[in-house]
C-alpha cells in the first residue's frame, strides 16, 4: 500500500514539473551561449547550470534574466529552469552590482520557419566562379519571422582544412575561403557547412555537404565582334590558368525573339544550339548569339547566357537628283 502511495505521488509530481529533462538536453554551441533541444510533441521542461565564471568561485553574485527580472537564486553557479522555447539571457553581477558575464540560453527545434526553402537551390546556396577555393552562400529570409546568424561552422571531416567565413554586407550572404584548398589536388572529403540562425530567444541550424567542384559557376563570358560573320568569345577573367588544365566548353544559341535581352525566351521563331571549344563563332546576320560556359570535365553549373547582336547591313539609300 506504502509503494503504491509513494508511485502515485512520484507520477503527479512528474505530470506537475513536465518531466524535467536532464543535461543532456542541451549543449554549447560557443562561448557564452548554450542550446536547449526542445521536444515539440510535448511539455519540454529542462534544468540548466549556468555558471558566472571559474574566478567567482565563493563570490558573493546575483543575477538577473533578460536584464530587468532579478533572480532569487545567488552565487557563481546556479540552476535555470528553460521551458519549451522560452530562453533567456542570465546576467550575473557582484555585490557592488558591476556587471561580471552572461549566459544566453537558446530553444533550438526542428521547424523551419527563419529562412525559406527556395526550388533547387534549398535552404541555403553555395557557389563559387573559379577553383580558388573562395565561395559564397546565400538564402532568403522567411516572411513572417526577422533572423540573423550566430554561429557559422564550415569543416571538412578529416579536419585538413583551414575554413574561414563571415557575413556580407545587408546579412543575406556568407563569404567563406578554404585557406588549404588546393586546385590541383583531388578534392577527397566534402565540405560541411552549418549555419545557425537566431531569431529571438530560438535557433535553426541548417546544413550544406558540398565539394568546390560541384558548387563551380564561371562567370559570364566576354564577346566581341570580328566582322559580319564571326564573333570571338574568351574565357572568364576569373577563371582559373592555365585553361590547358581548367578547360570549359561553350554552349551557343542563335535566337531571334521579340525580347531580344531573354536568352531563354520561350518561343523563338529559330534556334540552333550546339557546344563547342572554339574561340571563334559564325554567327548569322539579325540573329541574336547566346554564349554561355561550364566546367568541361565537372558536372557543374552553367555560366549565365552572354549575347550579341548581329545587326543587319542597312543598305544605303541612293540621294535623289533635284530638278533644276
């Protein structure tokens, strides 16, 4: 009777707290903050130890919780209680009430909701126009929820690369540079990006596994007319050298549509495309030519469409003889 008691009371009271998780609920994502994991089918309650720092052992320190809410509990390590999404920042102060440190206290859960999934590209998109192992990723802010980023991790797995990131100006990019990379080594071990973002006290991560190679889109090719008949093209001034050893292949079009700036216009009443490594193209008078190239050997991405226009020869009128 006593135990069936005792389990009866053990039940309640674990309905009463929403099964208060343990520390391996959360984790350190860098210095100063710390992630709670939340369960979104239920009550997810978790205790958190926050800790002012090793110097303020015995100290007599308060605290407080985003700033204006003054804390009961004292001392240099205390206990947070973080239900569901609701994290904080815990501010610790001396007895003179000096600011000493602080603790941010992130939610992370599994919904997608800070930046959105965009057709093709995912959440987030990588890039980069040549083998110097620079790159570029980019996404697109949700509608309803304002974010930005407070944590970038990029690493390949064998740990033999030197990756550094920041964020581009107007925070809708990140620029990164692989500082070990080499172009004329085999890529063996994808890079693995992780970006967090942060909107308010809640965190997303979103990930990208990707090789330089796969992610290579050269810049627009340069034309330049030769005569009537013939246009040059050339290789990207960003493109890697020597091109004996970075080949592309070009990909021509000869279109005539009513907007003559779309490339890919939908109904051209002519096309002839066909792919090639020459420099120079035969192209034919009043069509439009659309030039555009990829890696030769790597199935990456297209360069955006490049174009001349091959005027028509306007004849000459002859001048008219005025009577006299």
């Amino acid at each position: 009777m006593f135990l069936l008691r005792l389990r009866t009371l053990f039940f309640l009271y674990s309905l009463a707290v929403g099964y208060i998780k343990t520390s391996k609920s959360f984790w350190k994502l860098k210095p100063n903050v710390l992630v709670v994991d939340v369960d979104v089918k239920g009550v997810n309650m978790v205790e958190v130890p926050v800790i002012c720092g090793e110097a303020y052992e015995g100290h007599n320190i308060t605290w407080t919780k985003n700033k204006d809410e003054h804390l009961e509990d004292q001392g240099n390590r205390i206990t947070v209680m973080v239900e569901g999404w609701k994290g904080a920042n815990y501010s610790c102060f001396d007895k003179e009430g000096s600011y000493l440190n602080h603790t941010l206290v992130l939610a992370q859960w599994s919904f997608r909701k800070i930046i959105r999934n965009t057709p093709e590209k995912g959440y987030i998109h990588c890039a980069t126009n040549n083998y110097g192992g620079l790159f570029q990723c980019s996404w697109s802010w949700g509608e309803n929820r304002h974010g930005h980023i407070t944590h970038i991790e990029a690493i390949r797995p064998d740990g033999g690369s030197n990756i550094s990131c920041s964020l581009d100006p107007g925070g809708k990019s990140i620029t990164c540079l692989d500082q070990d990379y080499c172009p004329y080594a085999e890529e063996l071990e994808r890079i693995n990006l992780t970006v967090y973002f942060r909107s308010s006290f809640v965190v997303e991560s979103y990930n990208a596994k990707f090789y330089i190679m796969d992610i290579v889109k050269p810049d627009m090719v340069a034309i330049s007319r030769i005569n009537h008949t013939c246009v040059e093209v050339g290789y990207p001034n960003s493109w890697n050298t020597p091109s004996s050893y970075f080949p592309l292949i070009f990909q021509v079009k000869e279109i005539r549509c009513r907007k003559r700036k779309k490339c890919d216009c939908s109904q051209p009443s002519s096309i002839g495309t066909y792919l090639t490594q020459s420099l120079q193209l035969p192209v034919s008078k009043g069509k439009t030519v659309c030039v555009r190239v990829k890696d030769e050997f790597c199935n990456s991405s297209w360069s955006e469409w490049s174009q001349y226009k091959c005027k028509k020869n306007r004849k000459q009128r002859k001048p008219k003889l005025k009577m006299l």
